[in-house]
C-alpha cells in the first residue's frame, strides 16, 4: 500500500462506500440517481448536516460529545427568524443567532470544564434545558418570514447559484477547508488530536485543555446555530422542533466517516463523505420502491457495516506497523 | 564555579489541611545529577510537579538560572519556556499520535496566526532521533507511540528534552517497569544529558538506578527534606543504610 492510500486509509474508504451506495441506487433505480434533479435536492440538505458534524467530529477527537446542538439549531434558528420579523435586519438576526450559539456553548463549556460533568450528561440536560427555552420564547408557535426571500442574506446563504447550485454547498465546503486548516495545520487542532488521545499528557506538556474544550463547545455552538438560520433561510420559516431531525443523522455521518468514540482520531473528510452517505441513503432507499419502513433498518445496516469495517481496517493497520518496526509477522 | 541553574527557597504547599511540602530549601547545578529519594507520600512528586509548573507555588521563591521567577503566573509553559522539561513516569504521550509529533506537543514551531511548521518538525525529529540511535525509536518516526516499548517511550520524552535544549531534566521514576535491558538504556541516556551539561532531577525508588547515576541524593519524608548525602561520601550500601534511617527518624 502507497503511503498515500496508508495515511488517508479511513476517508478513502468511507469515499469507497459512497461510491458503491451510488453505484448501487443508480443500478436499482437509474430513472433517479442518472438526473440532475435528485442531486441538487441532495445539495440542498445534505449540507446542512455535513456542517453540524464537521463541528461535531472536532469535539468527539477531543473525546467530548455534544447531545444538546439540535436545540441549538432550533434556538438559532429561533433568535435569527424573531429578530428579523421584528427588524427586518438580516445582519442583527444573524448576529443575534450566532451570539446565542456562542452563549449555549459556553454555557455547555463552562458545565464540563468547569463543574467537571461529563460532557453527554451535561449536554442532555442543557438539550431540554434550550429546547425548553426556545419553546417558551416562541410561545410554542412556528415564525413566518417570508419576506426573507427578497434580502440579501437569503441569496447569499441559500440561494441558487446560476439557478441551480445551492449556495450552501459552497458554505459547508468552505466550512470544511476552514476547520481541516484548524484540525490538521493549526496549534489549535494539534491540541485537539492529543487532548483526545490523552488528555492528561496534554495537560502536563503545557497543552491549555480546558480552553481548547471551551472554544470547541462555542464552536460547536456557534455552528449550530448558524445551521439554525440555514434552515429557517431555505425554509422562510422556523417551527419550534426544527433542529430534532439532526440528531441521529449527524452522529452516524461522524462515526460512518470513522471518527472513533475514543477520541484522538477522526477526519473532517470522512465526516464528509460519511454525511454524503446518510445524504443519499433515503432518497436511494424510497426511489428503489422501498417502502419508507426500510429507512431505519437500512440505516442500521449501512452504519453497523462502515463501523466493522473501519475496526477491521484498523487493527489490519496495527499488524502493519508491528511488521514494519520489529520484522514479526 | 558551579553553576546554579535552579534553586527553591522557603518552599511551602498545602492541599487543604495537608501541609505537603514544609519549607524546602533546594538546589541544582549544571551538569548535576540528583536523585530524590523517599517513602511514598513523602512529597516528591508534588515537589517536582511544582517545578514543572503542574500545581501552583503558592509559598516560597523560585530561581531558575540566576533570575527570580513570577511564582503566581508559573505555568508548565512557562517552566518549558525556561529550560525545564519534565519526563513522567506515565510517559507524557499520546498513544495514537506518532512518534515525531510526539516530540513537538505542547510545543510547536508556529507562525504568529498559530499554523504549525510539520514538514520542518518532522525534519528535526528524524535528525534528532538518528542522532539518539535509540533502534526502535529512531527506526519508524512515524510510527504511533502505541508500538514502543516502554524504555523506547521514556527514550521519546528524553529525546524532547533535548530537542528543546532543556537546562533542567525532570525524570520521575523513568526506570519503573522496565527490562533490565530497557532500564540499562534509559539510564544511559540520563548519563547523556549529564554529559551536555544538563541538570536532572530523578525521583526513583531503586537504589541501583539511583547510585548509578546520581551524583548527590537529597532524602525526603513527609514533606520534608531529611537527609543529603553525596555520592563521593558514600558506599551504595551505606546510602541504603542512612536511607532507612532517615525515613525511619521520627516514626
């Protein structure tokens, strides 16, 4: 094997997957996945995913976890929608959304780092809690915000470039260079890998854990809530359970793309192609003449293998190295 | 003229109602190779995590070549910053991350926005391990540290310590749980950084390793310095002798 092929082994395989899914819909329904159609609905959503697990993946390198970011969409999604209905102000709506993002992930932040609760506990607590809050402060009620359609904010977010391409393919493609810069090439994401591989060395080689799991929980925040207005922009509209669709969908893209639970290990890549493959399994699944009934059941199946694989390919890997260091089969 | 390249004084800690370190008075010069020795419990390991920057100095003063050190904003960066690196007996490592980036954690070539240069670390790290000779390390530098053994990890985190040019080496108990071969190693490569002129602070609880290659062994028990002796006075035996009764003072 290529170095190459030996480095990138967990992304290149997840691509694989993808591409045999593909291969496979095309063949079982070639009426759908050979038109243009399926597609652009594909990039309509599929990247909304894909960025709340960029994020997500970062955490889970570091061994956290976050179960509360679908709240998060929903108050983003919440605070931009009010106060563009009260301002018609498309940059203090999207200021306000991200501030609120921000503030959920420290408040995450501040639950782990601070009062020591391990990060899936708090987080459950701090989904009701937001979820909670969101639908107090909505009242309960869905928001219309169809004049959203003529602002700027709409076109440059959302809007459909030469008429077809969403723009938020381009946003969550520009998110992914900007984070893989942070994880692969930054001080920030070197902290990250070896916080979650062991967070006590970390510690005691001066590596600043506490604020490096802060700033990922805002990050994550942040992003989700920007997911929020995302949503509420493609939609002109927020309902108060926008974000609760995201939960399982974006667990499976990160641990599909072979981020272990661990920590220490993971790419932003096979996070990517691991939101393609949950992107695309759905429409795949209803377009073969599947009943709807099938969408879990293939999901399970679709997870439960990418993860074998990704075990086997490891511990095949590990055989590799103790080859190359001490010449033992 | 020795020189003094760290030196404690009036140094006093407490966690909560325990009173752990009561008043130490400590020093150590270049090219020095001391050994701290004590029961379990008898401070030395929240002494060294002191000067490693790992808990606060809350009392006392702290000297490093020379210059009073700020103890309230004494950090482990800060401590790197001035020459003293720490190798602990967990090895500070990360299992999956390989071995040359390894060397760098915590501590990285950078740009002032924070971007690392890993094509030029990488470089470093394969001329410094090559220069160790250290096989097993040496051999695969992008290896995960999961495939060393343990006198290979304690290698990597000596190895760091000069990488950075440390003035003062940490070692706390770098031979526990090792094979004779691998501790044979390892105490080879403290007498290397003795020979560029680094000092070491060794926290060990075997007398053979400690004689070896210690040049003065400082004796502590609940919390306080009880005994120094230097080598040069002293038979291994007659070490192990005044050892029991020091700890034994008091009991």
């Amino acid at each position: 094997m290529n170095t190459f092929m030996l480095r990138h082994r967990v992304p290149v395989l997840t691509a694989f997957i993808l591409v045999a899914l593909w291969g496979v819909f095309t063949v079982s329904s070639p009426d759908t996945f050979l038109h243009g159609r399926i597609y652009i609905s594909f990039m309509s959503t599929i990247p909304f995913t894909a960025m709340l697990a960029f994020a997500l993946t970062l955490l889970i390198i570091a061994r956290e976890i976050d179960m509360s970011f679908p709240a998060v969409v929903a108050l983003g999604g919440f605070v931009f929608s009010a106060i563009f209905q009260a301002t018609q102000s498309p940059l203090l709506a999207l200021g306000g959304a991200i501030t609120a993002g921000l503030v959920c992930g420290i408040l995450n932040g501040i639950l782990v780092v601070y009062f020591r609760i391990p990060s899936i506990i708090a987080t459950i607590g701090t989904q009701f809690f937001l979820g909670g809050l969101t639908t107090v402060l909505a009242d309960g009620l869905a928001l219309s915000i169809p004049q959203v359609r003529d602002s700027w904010i709409h076109t440059l977010m959302v809007g459909r470039i030469a008429e077809v391409v969403p723009a938020q393919v381009l946003w969550a493609l520009l998110m992914v260079f900007l984070l893989w810069l942070l994880l692969s090439h930054h001080v920030f994401g070197d902290n990250v890998n070896f916080i979650g591989d062991n967070p006590t060395a970390a510690r005691m080689m001066g590596v600043p854990v506490e604020r490096t799991r802060l700033l990922l929980f805002m990050l994550m925040g942040a992003m989700s809530a920007l997911v929020g207005v995302f949503v509420s922009l493609e939609m002109s509209s927020w309902w108060p359970n926008q974000g609760q669709g995201y939960m399982l969908l974006v667990f499976a893209s990160v641990f599909i793309g072979g981020t272990s639970v661990l920590g220490g290990r993971g790419t932003l890549m096979g996070t990517l192609f691991g939101a393609c493959i949950i992107g695309i399994l759905e429409a795949g699944i209803i377009s073969a003449g599947l009943a709807g009934f099938w969408t879990r059941l293939i999901y399970g199946v679709t997870i439960l293998v990418s993860l074998m694989i990704h075990s086997m390919l490891l511990k095949q890997h590990m055989g590799s190295w103790r080859r190359l260091l001490f010449n033992k089969v | 003229m020795t020189e003094r390249v760290l030196e404690l004084t009036g140094l006093n800690k407490w966690f909560g109602p325990v009173h752990a370190l009561k008043d130490i008075h400590f020093s150590l010069n270049r090219g020095e190779v001391c050994a701290l020795l004590g029961d379990n419990g008898a401070g030395k390991s929240t002494l060294i995590k002191l000067i490693a920057g790992a808990e606060q100095i809350e009392d006392g003063q702290l000297l490093i070549g020379g210059e009073k050190v700020p103890t309230h904003r004494y950090s482990v960066q800060q401590a790197r910053q001035l020459g003293i690196e720490t190798v602990y007996q967990s090895g500070s490592l990360g299992e999956q991350q390989s071995v040359w980036r390894n060397l760098f954690l915590g501590r990285h070539f950078r740009n002032r926005l924070g971007f690392i240069d890993y094509k030029e670390e990488r470089r470093q790290a394969a001329q410094l391990l090559k220069a160790l000779d250290f096989r097993g390390v040496g051999a695969n530098i992008d290896a995960p540290v999961s495939s060393l053994s343990g006198g290979e990890r304690q290698g990597l985190a000596i190895g760091r310590a000069m990488l950075f040019d440390a003035r003062v080496v940490i070692l706390d108990e770098p031979t526990t749980a090792l094979s004779v071969g691998e501790v044979e190693k390892v105490l080879c490569f403290i007498e290397t950084l003795k020979s560029q002129g680094r000092a070491c602070l060794l926290i060990t609880h075997n007398m053979n390793d400690a004689y070896r290659v210690a040049d003065r062994f400082v004796v502590m028990d609940r919390g306080s310095i009880v005994a120094e002796y230097r080598k040069s006075q002293m038979t291994q035996s007659s070490l192990q002798l005044a050892l029991l009764d020091a700890v034994g003072r008091g009991a």
